[in-house]
C-alpha cells in the first residue's frame, strides 16, 4: 500500500466529489490510523475513538464515511451491537484515476518545480551578477575620471581670446622643435599662454634676424614673456642720456680749469 497514491488519488476524487471538511478530516483519519497498524487491512476502529481522532460526532461519522464509500475511497462493515467496532477497508482500485494519473502528476509536478527553481535561480544569478558588473564597471570610470587631468581649455571664457599652440607657433615663425613645444606649451597654465601670445609678437620683432631668437621650446622654459624687450627707441634714449653724461662731465672739467 502507497500512502503517497492513496492521498494523490482522494485529491483526484475530490474534483468529482467536492467533499465536505468532515469526509476530509474522517478518510485522513483513517489512513492515519490504517498507518499507525503497520498498513493492516481492513482493521476496526470504533466510532468513539474516531470521534476523537476526527473531532466529529459520531453521526457526522456515519455521514461521512456513506459518502467516502459512495467514492470507493473506502469500504465498512459496521459492528453487531454497540460495544463492537466497525470494519474499516481502505480501497486502493483506481477508480476515477488511471494507472498513469499519479505518477504522472507526481512527475510532471516535479519537473514544473525544478524547471521553475532553476529557471528563477539562473535568472536571479544573472541579474545580482550584471548588477554586480555594472557597479565595478562605474567605480572604474568614475576612478579613471578622477585620475585624467581635465582639458585645458583653448580658449578664455568671454573674449574669445584664442590661447592655441598653433597660434603661437604661428607667430613665433616656427622656429624650434614643434613637437616638443607643443607638449611645453601644454603645461603651461591660462594666463602664461595669455601673457606668452601678447608677448611673442614684440620678441619676434625685436628679433627680425632668426639666428639670433631663440627656440620656441627655449623662449617657454625660460618664460621669457617675462623679460623686457630692448626696442631700438630704447637703445637711442640709452645712448643720448650716455651722451648727455659725457656732455656734462666734459663742461664741468672745462669749468674748473678756467676757474
């Protein structure tokens, strides 16, 4: 006898029969107790005691089984007098079930539930694991981000003022090494390109012979923006206060021998 097949089949049956909370609570009763004997059938059991097992009365009882035996669920033979208990059959034909019914449906059950489990249990993994991907994929932009110097801008907000190397290159006349002027130029801030490209054009023309100016990449090392440029006005106002000094010097000593 197959506990397993005797519930399957009631909750078969039960489609056909809808029964009560009463025939429910008497058949498992009985198949609870039919266990207890070591699966001896038919046994007796007497209503008194099965009052209590089932929590029924014992017209309930009687109610119930008529419509457990009407089922072929169970088969009895009540007792000659009150003191003798009634004969109890479980039925195990498969009436209302096929041979196949149960455990078909014990299989089909168990594959639906490991399809499902597993079907859940990969589509969860995949998803903690993308998760899981995308949040290190962030960290690693956001840390990259944080290490890559932010562009110098090429241009001063509001002016327009262009701050290009290939605008200084242009104006110096492209003396020196292109390559690595522009990587000098690079690193200088805003305001050295600003104050450079102002500069560049006084130096190129106090410079007219090439020869003499110096490399771009020199002319950015030295931050030679900051020197003065020694126009050819200054050179003569250099020369006639030199002269005026002379003049002077001259008079004096003339002074001081007529003296």
């Amino acid at each position: 006898m197959n506990y397993i097949e005797l519930i399957n089949r009631f909750w078969v049956l039960n489609k056909e029969y809808l029964f009560t909370p009463n025939e429910k609570s008497l058949y498992f009763a009985l198949l609870n107790k039919c266990n207890e004997l070591g699966w001896k059938n038919p046994f007796n059991q007497s209503n008194g005691y099965l009052a209590m097992d089932s929590g029924m009365s014992e017209r309930l009882i009687q109610e119930a089984r008529n419509t457990l035996k009407q089922a072929d669920l169970i088969d009895f033979k009540s007792g000659n007098g009150r003191r003798k208990a009634t004969q109890y059959l479980i039925v195990e034909s498969k009436k209302g079930c096929n041979n196949n019914t149960l455990s078909d449906t014990l299989s089909d059950t168990l594959s639906d539930t490991l399809s499902d489990t597993l079907s859940d249990t990969l589509s969860d993994t995949l998803s903690c694991k993308n998760i899981a991907d995308n949040f290190k994929h962030k960290q690693k932009e956001t840390k990259l981000n944080k290490n890559i110097n932010p562009p110098t801008p090429l241009k001063r907000e509001g002016d327009g003022f262009e701050l290009s190397f290939e605008k200084a290159w242009e104006l110096y006349e492209r003396k020196g090494n292109k390559k690595t002027s522009m990587k000098k130029w690079e690193n200088l801030k805003n305001h050295c390109r600003e104050a450079a490209l102002k500069h560049i054009p006084l130096y190129v023309q106090s410079t007219p012979d090439k020869q003499y100016r110096k490399n771009f990449e020199t002319y950015l090392n030295q931050e030679c923006w900051n020197d003065e440029i020694l126009t050819k006005s200054t050179s003569m106002s250099l020369e006639d206060k030199q002269s005026s000094f002379t003049d002077k010097f001259l008079n004096k000593q003339k002074n001081g021998q007529s003296d």
